[in-house]
C-alpha cells in the first residue's frame, strides 16, 4: 500500500519541489527500506513484547 500511495504522490512532490528523478528515485528507495526496516524491527518487538 505504501507503494501505491509514492506512485501516487512523486510526481506532485517531483512538480512541487523541482527535484529531479534521480532524487525522486533516492526518496522512493528510503522510503522503502524504511518499511522494510521498522516492519522488521517492530514484529520482533512486537512478538517478544505482545
């Protein structure tokens, strides 16, 4: 989903800020890891903590 929504808003925020696409590309990429990180780090908390 989270994908979806960053298809969705790169190219208003592309537009808005003037950002080419390779930095456009670097915003999708972090964003991306970032989900895949806190999704790994918070289910581990989550099964050790409930």
């Amino acid at each position: 989903m989270d994908f979806n929504f960053m298809s969705f808003a790169l190219s208003s925020i592309i537009a808005s800020l003037g950002i080419s696409t390779v930095q456009a590309g670097w915003i999708t990429t972090i964003t991306q890891w970032g989900v895949l990180l806190g999704g790994l780090l918070f289910g581990l908390l989550s099964d050790k903590y409930g």
